[in-house]
C-alpha cells in the first residue's frame, strides 16, 4: 500500500524467503528509489531479527510513515530523502514474529526462526569454535538471504533494532576467548563508539547513566546508554561483528526497550524517531585506516570517521597505493584519487610501504643484490602477484645506506626489522633475546630456508659482519625483533623465487608475532591498569609513557625524595598546581591526563593553561590505596604534602584524584581559591552538576552518611605543622561498586578539568628582579616571589569576580597598592587589559596579566544551555 501511495520515492522489493515461505520484504524511500545515485550513501535499518522483539518492527513501519508522509512538505526530512538511500526492513524472522505473545516482556516465545535457531548466532562467526547450540550449523535462509544482501548494496550504516534492555551496542560482539565482559574494541572503536552515542543521546532516557533492565535478574548497569558487545556478554555469529568484517557497513545493535513485545497501548510511547541515525551518515566521511572498505564497480568510496585527522590508503592491483592525512571535520569531504600504474623493478625510490595493516614491520637491504629483491618483492606486492598479511603494514628500505632510510624507519617505529643480505642461507638475530618471540624457532626457519634456497655453499657470511650489527644498532629501536636473513650467493635460485621467500618470511614472522600478544582486557574493576585499555593505549596510561613524554620535551623530573614521581609541565611561572592520584584506580587517569596534555594541547584545550601556569603531577603515591572507600577527611595525606611542598614550596594548589563517591571536597588556604573552583567543577561534571545529593550514597548503605552532599568542605588537621598550608580540591571519580574499569576516567572529568584549571588562571601576576618583592590582596595571605633565574622572578594571586585591593610589598612594608576588576568567561578566556607597566623608573618590572570579563548573567545562560 505505501508503495502505491508513493510510487516516485518508495520501492518495495524481497530479498528472499523465511524458513515458512514468508518473503523478507525491504522498503526502499529515496528520491530515486529504484537506482543507486553516483556518491549517494546506501543505509539501512533491520528490525524483528528475533521475533518476538517487536519494538524495532513497529517503529520501522511508523518511521516508513514519517518519511513518506512529510516528504515534499518538512524541508529536513525531505532532504534526507533526496540525500540518502534508505532501506528499511521492518521484519527480518516474520516466522517467529507470528510464534510470538503480546505482552511479552522477557519471554523466548517466538525469538528463534521456525527451525528453532536463534538468526543472530547463526552468522559466519570470527571465532568458530564459541559458537553455541542455539545458532544452529549453516546459515539459514533467513541469514543467507540477508549475507546476500548486505554484499548487493554498498550500504555504508546501518541499525540493527532488538528489545530487552535499553542500550546502543557497538562491535565486537565476541571476545578472543569467548569470555563475557571481555572490552573487545574493533579498529573502528572510537567511530562506534561515537555512532551509539549519537543514538542513546538522542533517546531521552537511554543516555542516562544506571541500572536499567538487562541480562542479569537486578539489571544491568550501562554508562551513557552504550556497551561494547563482548564488554556486555560474549555472542558468537552475530550480524554486526560479521557486517563490520565482510562488508562496508558499520553497524549497531540498538535494544529499544524492556518489553520485548508490548501491547498496543504501550506502542505510542515505544516509538523511537530513528533519523539520528540518518542524519550522522552525512556528517562524517572517509578513510582506510583500520576497516577497509572496497569500492563500487564505479570507483566509489565512502569512510565514516569521528571528527580528527585520520590517515587514508587507497590501493588497487597492478597501481601504487597513496597515503594522504586527511583532516575531518563536522561535514562532508570529498577526496578523489588517480593512482598511477606500478614501478619497476628500477624504481630509485629510498622508502617503499606497501600495506595497511596495524602491525609495523621493516625490510631493509644490506647489500646491492638485495636491494634488488626487495623491489623485486615491491613489484610482487604492487601487482598482486604476492599477497602480504593483510594485518601488516611494511615499510621496505631498498638499501640501509641513507640517514633518510634510517630516519624514516625510526619514525615509523616497527615491531620487527628484516635485514635482507647475500650470502650462506641463515638467519641471524641482531636484537636482545627478551625481544626474540618465543615461538619462533631459529633452527627450523633455518631448514626451511635451505630446502627453498639450498646452502649457498662456498658463499661468505656477510650477517655476522660486525659491520652489519653496528648499522643495525644505529637505528635505535629498543624493543623491536631485529633479524637478518641471507638469501645465497649464486644466481641459482631466479629473483621472483627470493623475493617470494622474503615476502613468506614477513607473514610468518607477523603471526609469530601475533600469537605473542593478548589484546583483550577485563572491564571487571581491577588495579591492572592494562585490564581497561587497548594495546595502543596501554603505553600513555602507566609510567611507560614517562620516557616518550621526557623525549617530547613537555615534561621533566624534578628531583626529590627517592620515592616522590614528581613531574613539571608548563611555563616555570606561578600559580603552581599539584595534581595526584591518591588511589590505585585513578592512576591512569593522572597519567593520560599528562599524555594528553604533552601531545596535543590545542586539541585538548589546555594551550592557555601550559603556556600560563606549572602543573606538577604526581600519578603515583608511594603505598597508594588498593580498594576504593569514602572519604570525610584528607588529614592523612598532610605528612606527603609536607614533603611535596619541600621540593616544590611554590605549590599553594593541590587536585587530589580518588573514588568512593561522585562528589568534589575543598580546603580553603593560602590561595583561597578551593571553594570557588569546586563549584566550577561541579558545575560541568555531567553527573557531579544533576543534583546536590552523591548518587553513590542515595538508598545504599555505602558511602558515609555525613558525606552526602556532592560540594561540601574539609578542614585541616591544626595539630600538623605547615610551612603554608595548600588550598585543596578532593575529586571523586566513581562509585566503589560501579563494576567498571578506569579507562572512562579522564574522558568524564575531562571538561570539568580543563575548565576549572583555566579557571585557575584568573588573578595578578607580579614580574621582577627583586626577590623581596611579595604580593597580596588586602584581605589574604603573602604570595612571595618566585626566582626563575637571578635576575627574573614572579608572584601570582588568584581572584574571583570582583574589585580587589592588592598591595606589593618590599620586604615587611607596603610598597605600593592599586584596585584591579577581575571578571570571569566560561570556556574561552578573552584578554580586555594589554600588559603594561604599573611603575615607572626602577620599579617598571611590574606587569598585569590580562583579566577576563563576562557577566552573572551570561554565564547562567551558557549553564542552562549546556544543562538542556
């Protein structure tokens, strides 16, 4: 009937038959329905893949309505049908649909095909052997006619709609060990991630962090309505983990609802409106870094990725590959390539790469014959005529005769180096034996050579050269595999023959390799940092990354006690801010706080902050505390503060980092700043900011009943001696029986970080050469100066909104005094007052630094707004 309705934009087509003979209809609405338009994105939505959840049936069917009724007359919606091609099919098991019993809220009536086999276990699984008996032997007609379909149609997203629970499930599904709760990130992770938030975003529940409906008998417990698959409970042969593999598609399983089957008067309220999901496919476009996507017969391409600059590789048989950075916004971008036909074996080119993968490998040549194998081999992978791992991608140095070949394969920091060279068959291994995978087997590699190769008897033996083993040394990789490998002497054995035997080298060592690594990682709470990260990750969240950070020259040691880890970022100026984990738990957060900070500071907002102010962290406290608990008072941590405070006294600022709460506890001190940046902090916390009460303590016995409140003060304990007591801010990052990980710590306190310690930087700065200069307002403490070097010194007062008295001091006298209005702007600090002399004569070393205006109300405005 639709279609007849709306002949010029509808399409009604089956793709097959369910077990029973029912047809597996598929509604196309676009505004060329029955043809695909050149560059115009394919997507499509699933529903009713398990019968008896029909949530995702009906609001298939009501979004079908939507589009066709509004089109021509809602400007939105008739763009998005002019612009997309849309496929919809509302039933994928109409089998078990009709098995299934209105009302049904956690039943199984209905969810398998007729043939009792559950559609989304039945797919091709990438483990086969965690498949489990209810997904049945081969795929059935329902799944196969499906498998067909998603390989017809270059679709680029798509929804798969169930019901049971409420929540947005991105790939992969299944976990290496078929474990439940398994984190189990595909390449594309941070895309998937960002299109199921998207979706629970635009639901005006499934976004809320907590315990809903789910699996277990109390629940299950989501954050921000997403869950990876596997992170959630292991499925073997699902849809989505299969599409992401096989097909160009991305696609997430979204669980619509608690009731698997309502009744029809609690469909009004189910029905989801489904064009987020549209909508993003415009917004992001493309790439071939991690998924590859193939083209269509007509040479187009479409990538989804989140905004950020993203490496894109575009290669085809019998063509060299080209790489470019490409930089995606909020929009769509269009790039169109010409790929030229590949190079001979004379190619003069000092770096080749062939490959895409994520497995860096090197291939150098140590000798002119080599050389010629290695562009021999350049040639075969270029061609088709040798397939390379398709996990690997290979950086190939002709000859290792340049400080460009060295240089580059430094930057491009490989696993493992093959140095190819003339000479008796033999392998030689150049690197340290805990670097050597521990399945690979010197002695049989060798045999399997000889038998390919012969012994090259007669022939010298050029790897055990010192000379070798120095150019080796001299490209500085500290942890990669390093190994030679002689090919003969003689011309017995053609070039192709060698180059093959060099190219199955680099595939055998790449799964020797792989069978090395575990890269899966428990979301059960754990003081493993590794248990929450991905391997790429694993390096900027523990103290392995302090090396790399040292190297970027961002930031620096500073010498202290043996068993103080205490590290300078920033300018060398006052303010200086102590930021510390005091527990296990958030360690991690500490340290990709710093990572980040040192590698991109502009994308993370902190420019201002490096630039203007010294932060010194502390990731790790010596004996830190393993188990999460409350917290009502910070006195114990006096003692460390003493001794922080003696190796860097100009610390008046300290953030603490701990768990047992989601709350913010201050101490007003020295700065006399606490209790105005802890509301700042609360204030953009997306959870911290929704009430007044901890949500950690409501109707739980956990937590201390005299800890409630999300903002409340501390004291500190008068019986301890100070030098000069820190102003403090206590941050509480979680709950103790939130079973989660630590790998969402930063991203959540992100905001209200960066905001806060901007505003930080709110106050008078005083320059000079004088060291008995001091600086302080009328009503607070003594800032003395801070000497950088001997002749440059400073002081600085932080100030909340207002006009302020601040007087300069020399010595115990009052040198001069003046009135400054400082004025506060949320998110972007904006300079009103140039910097300038306050003095004349000897004494024009002082300086304002710039205020920031904005006004009360305003800043109310840019609250609601954030809040709504």
């Amino acid at each position: 009937e639709t279609e007849q309705n709306y002949p010029n934009i509808t399409y009604l087509y089956s793709i097959g038959k369910s077990v029973s003979g029912r047809d597996l209809w598929v509604l196309i609405i676009s505004d060329n329905p029955t043809k695909h338009e050149l560059l115009e994105p394919e997507v499509k939505y699933i529903g009713n893949m398990h019968g008896n959840e029909v949530v995702g049936r009906e609001s298939l069917l009501y979004l079908i309505e939507i589009l066709c009724v509004n089109y021509g007359k809602n400007e939105y919606l008739t763009n998005l049908v002019n612009s997309e091609r849309i496929h919809i099919m509302p039933s994928m098991n109409p089998d078990g649909y009709e098995h299934g019993i209105v009302g049904d809220r956690v039943g199984y009536a209905g969810r398998n095909n007729e043939r009792n086999v559950d559609l989304n276990r039945n797919f091709p699984a990438r483990y086969p052997g965690h498949r489990d008996q209810s997904g049945g032997g081969d795929p059935e007609p329902e799944t196969a006619a499906v498998m067909q379909w998603l390989r017809q149609f270059p679709f680029l997203v798509s929804a798969n709609l169930h019901g049971g629970s409420l929540v947005a499930n991105y790939p992969y599904d299944d976990s290496v060990t078929g474990q439940d709760q398994i984190y189990s990130p595909s390449p594309d992770d941070k895309l998937f991630v960002e299109l199921a938030y998207r979706y629970a975003r635009a639901h005006p529940r499934m976004w809320k962090t907590g315990r809903r409906c789910g699996l277990s008998v109390d629940g299950d417990v989501f954050f921000n309505g997403i869950t990876n698959g596997a992170a959630w409970y292991h499925l073997a042969g699902g849809m989505q983990d299969w599409q992401y593999v096989h097909t160009n598609a991305f696609e997430i399983t979204v669980e619509m609802g608690c009731f698997k089957f309502p009744t029809d008067d609690m469909l009004p309220k189910l029905k989801l409106l489904l064009l987020i999901k549209c909508e993003f496919v415009v917004q992001l476009l493309v790439s071939i870094s991690g998924k590859t996507i193939i083209t269509t017969s007509e040479g187009e391409y479409w990538r989804m990725l989140p905004p950020g600059i993203h490496e894109l590789t575009v290669e085809a048989v019998g063509l060299e590959s080209e790489t470019h950075m490409v930089t995606v916004g909020h929009n769509a971008q269009r790039h169109d390539f010409k790929l030229a036909a590949c190079q001979g074996e004379d190619e003069t080119r000092a770096v080749i790469l062939r490959g895409r993968g994520k497995t860096r490998m090197t291939v150098v040549g140590i000798s002119s014959s080599a050389a010629k194998v290695i562009r021999k081999l350049a040639h075969h992978l270029c061609s088709g005529e040798f397939k390379l791992d398709t996990n690997i991608r290979l950086l190939m140095g002709p000859l290792l005769n340049s400080k460009e070949v060295i240089k580059s394969i430094q930057k491009f920091n490989p696993v493992v180096v093959l140095a190819v060279s003339e000479g008796f068959v033999e392998t030689v291994t150049f690197s340290p034996q805990q670097y050597q995978p521990q399945l690979f087997n010197h002695t049989m590699v060798d045999e399997s050579l000889s038998k390919i190769l012969g012994f090259g008897a007669g022939c010298e033996r050029p790897l055990r050269d010192s000379r070798v083993a120095l150019a080796m040394s001299e490209l500085k990789l500290r942890t990669a595999f390093e190994l030679g490998i002689s090919l003969g002497c003689d011309n017995s054995v053609d070039l192709s023959k060698k180059a093959a035997t060099v190219g199955t080298m680099i595939n055998m060592l790449r799964q020797t390799i792989r069978m090395d690594i575990v890269q899966e990682f428990s979301v059960i709470p754990s003081a493993n940092p590794s248990d929450h990260f991905t391997p790429n990750q694993m390096l900027m969240v523990t103290s392995a990354s302090i090396p790399l950070l040292e190297q970027e020259n961002c930031l620096t040691r500073i010498a202290a006690n043996a068993h103080l880890n205490l590290y300078r970022m920033g300018n060398g100026e006052p303010p200086y801010t102590l930021v510390m984990a005091i527990e296990k738990r958030t360690e991690t957060l500490v340290f990709e706080m710093m990572s980040k900070w040192c590698g991109s500071p502009q994308f993370e907002g902190v420019t201002e902050i490096i630039s203007e102010s010294t932060v010194i962290f502390m990731p790790e406290i010596p004996s830190t505390q393993l188990a999460c608990h409350d917290y009502d008072t910070i006195a114990p941590f006096q003692a460390l503060l003493n001794e922080v405070l003696n190796a860097v006294p100009q610390i008046d600022y300290v953030v603490m980092f701990g768990s047992g709460g989601l709350k913010v506890r201050y101490i007003n001190a020295k700065a006399n700043i606490s209790d105005r940046l802890a509301k700042t902090y609360q204030m953009y916390h997306t959870q911290m900011s929704t009430g007044t009460e901890d949500i950690c303590t409501g109707g739980r016995t956990e937590g201390m009943k005299t800890q409630k409140k999300v903002l409340d003060f501390f004291e500190w304990n008068t019986v301890v001696s100070w030098p000069s007591a820190p102003d403090v801010l206590l941050v509480q990052t979680g709950c103790c029986y939130e079973e989660r990980g630590s790998g969402h710590l930063y991203a959540e306190n992100r905001e209200s970080i960066v905001t806060m310690m901007k505003e930080r930087l709110k106050g008078v700065r005083l320059l000079t050469d004088d060291p008995s200069f001091a600086l302080r307002s009328s009503v607070g403490s003594v800032h003395s100066v801070h000497m950088t070097s001997s002749i440059f010194g400073s002081a600085f007062i932080g100030l909340p909104n207002g006009v302020h008295r601040i007087q300069v001091m020399k010595g115990e006298k009052l040198y001069t005094e003046f009135n400054v209005q400082c004025f506060a702007c949320r998110q972007r600090l904006t300079s009103v007052l140039n910097r300038r002399g306050l003095f004349t004569g000897t004494s024009d070393t002082f300086e304002r630094i710039p205020l920031y205006k904005s006004d009360d109300e305003d800043e109310e405005d840019v609250f609601d707004l954030q809040k709504l």
